[in-house]
C-alpha cells in the first residue's frame, strides 16, 4: 500500500511537470487518421458523417489497472453508446501486442490505436514525457514503458476523454492530470450529441 502511494504521488508530480493542458470545449477536434487494432482505417471526418459523435479518450496501457477499469467500464455500456449513434475509439502508445493485452484483460470490442508517432496524442495536448528517475521507479514496480511502447521515448498521455459531435466540434472534456480521474459512463452520456 505504501508503494501504491508513493507512485501516486510520485507520479502526480510528473504529470503535473510534464502534461499539457488538453483541448477545451468548443474547440474544433483535429482530423487524424489511423489503423485500429483490427487493421480498420479510421478517419474521424467519415465517422463524424456516418455517427452522431465519437467518444474518444486515452489510455496509458495494459499495466494500468485504472485504464482497464475504464476500458470495461466503456466496453459494459457500449451497446447503449453506440445505441446513441457513438464510436467509441481509444488510443495509446503501447504496441499492437500490448493493445492485445489490453483487449484480452478488458473485454474492449471497439476501436483501439496505437499512436506510434504520438501525432494524435500531441493534436488533442495530452502527451507528455515522464523523466528517466520516474522510469526507474516504475521499473521497480514491474512496468517497463520501453517494452510496453517498444521505444525509449518514454511518452505517456494524460488519460483524456473527449466527445466530438458531428460538426467537428468538442462538446465534452475530462482531462484531469490525476490519472485516477476519469470520465465516467454516465457523463459521457449526458453530454450532447448524446443526450435524449
């Protein structure tokens, strides 16, 4: 337990150094395009043509317990988010067979990318670097960024979720640089595209 602590406020203090400050609402969403897990080509123009919104949010990786939590939270209510015309994409820095990993301790059925370049990462101001003592330290916990990415560049992002509804425009944001704080189901679904 007091392991857990001191990585989190270890880790607090990093993302406090280091982390953006995100997109905010009303703020057009940045165009990308990318492969998903499935080798499916996601264009977020198109989806925004063919869906009321797109959830998109962030994830660390598959040695977050708090991201697979949020993960299964999403995947347990994706029928009644999708329901509402949502696409529902998740993107991170760790490799295709550590995304795997995430999908197989997560149940995850949606869209997940592996932002190689951290380009959708630095568009939507949710990158930052952890520094080399910090990469030590979670060494020392078992979770190994090299591996887990497949580089040394030791990026991770702030793990933000943002709704974007079908005229580009962000009409929802949770970015908190406390990695324990997420968007919860229901807030997401409260917001507008998606709200009744």
């Amino acid at each position: 337990m007091k392991k857990i602590f001191i990585l989190s406020v270890a880790l607090l203090f990093a993302l406090a150094t280091f982390a953006q400050s995100g997109l905010k609402v009303g703020a057009t969403a940045p165009q990308f395009t990318a492969k998903d897990n499935a080798g499916k080509t996601l264009d977020l123009k198109s989806l925004l043509k063919s869906h009321k919104a797109v959830v998109l949010f962030f994830y660390r990786g598959q040695w977050c317990p708090y991201c697979n939590k949020q993960i299964k939270q999403l995947q347990d209510s994706l029928q009644l988010l999708t329901g509402k015309g949502a696409y529902v994409i998740g993107v991170t820095p760790e490799t295709e067979d550590n995304i795997a990993k995430t999908v197989e301790k997560t149940k995850a059925s949606f869209s997940m990318v592996q932002d190689k370049d951290y380009a959708i990462m630095k568009a939507y101001g949710v990158n930052y670097t952890m520094d080399a003592a910090m990469v030590t330290k979670y060494k020392t916990y078992g979770i190994d960024l090299d591996k887990n990415n497949g580089n040394t560049d030791h990026v991770l992002p702030v793990p933000a979720t943002y709704v974007i509804n079908k005229s580009g425009k962000i009409t929802f944001v949770q970015f908190d640089k406390d990695y324990k704080k997420r968007a919860s189901v229901a807030e997401i679904m409260k917001q507008s595209p998606l709200t009744p």
